[in-house]
C-alpha cells in the first residue's frame, strides 16, 4: 500500500492532478490507443473466423497484429499514466482489477496465438484451423470485455 501511495504522490501523479489539461490529453491518447487496438483486432479476428474472406488474410494478419501491438502498448503506457493519480483507489476497484486480468488474458493469447504453428499456415493458406479460430473468438470476448472493464471502473 505504501508503494500505491508513494506513486500517487509522484510528480507524474502531481502533475497530472495540478494540470487538467494535461490530464485531459493524457487520457484522450488511453481512448486513442484502446481505439487502434481494437479497430485493428476485432477486423482481424472476425476475418480470421470467416468474415470478410475477400480481403487475404495475408496481408491483413500481420499489419493488423502489428497495429494492435501499437495500441496496447499505448494504451498500456497511457494507462499506468492514469493509474497514478488515484493508485489506492484503483488497486482496490473490482473494475479495474477484472480490466487488468483481461488485459493480460488478451496478450498472453495474442502471444500465444502467434507462436502457434496455425497462425502461419492460416497465413499462407488463407484459411484457419478450429484451433486458429478458437484464438480468434477468445480475443473477441477479452479485448471487448476488457473494453467493458474499463468503462466500469468511473461507476464503482
């Protein structure tokens, strides 16, 4: 708890809290980011499980994957941002707390997904396997869920 309080008395923390404007461009880049990554996630994975099957998954697979990395990293480096005005009070927020277990559910299956051989022959075959889709339909529910998360954390 001690360490929670620490970062919340942090200069980033303080800066953040004495500057609305800066808190406010700080959390339009969060909204920004969670905007790329799952405008580039959600095409990805319903092209993967059989929409869109015109465009090749060859081209979009790797550029969209890449363009969800972009957006989780922003949004994970603009989130720890955030945390840090209200670190108590977020550490102790089911809401946010449910967000953070969905957002490492999210990439640990993206890893893992990409360290799939399925994920290379969907790829070069242009079509994927049952366990390729499974991939695709859990990342469905987790960013989504983790996008819910997230708005939920302002209500509790």
């Amino acid at each position: 708890m001690a360490a929670l309080e620490w970062l919340s008395a942090s200069f980033l923390a303080q800066a953040l809290t004495a500057s609305p404007t800066l808190y406010l461009f700080v959390n339009a880049a969060h909204i920004l980011s969670i905007g790329i990554l799952a405008g580039a996630i959600l095409p990805l994975d319903l092209r993967i499980l059989g929409f869109f099957s015109r465009f090749p998954l060859s081209v979009l697979g790797p550029f969209l994957s890449r363009s969800a990395m972009a957006g989780v990293v922003l949004a994970m480096l603009t989130g720890m941002t955030l945390f840090t005005v209200k670190a108590p009070e977020y550490a102790a927020n089911v809401a946010f707390l449910t967000k953070l277990v969905l957002l490492g559910g999210g990439i640990a299956n993206a890893l893992l997904l990409h360290a799939h051989a399925g994920w290379q022959d969907a790829l070069k075959t242009e079509r994927a396997s049952v366990s390729v889709k499974v991939f695709a339909t859990i990342s469905l529910i987790a960013w989504i869920a983790a996008i819910v998360a997230g708005r939920w954390i302002g209500f509790l």
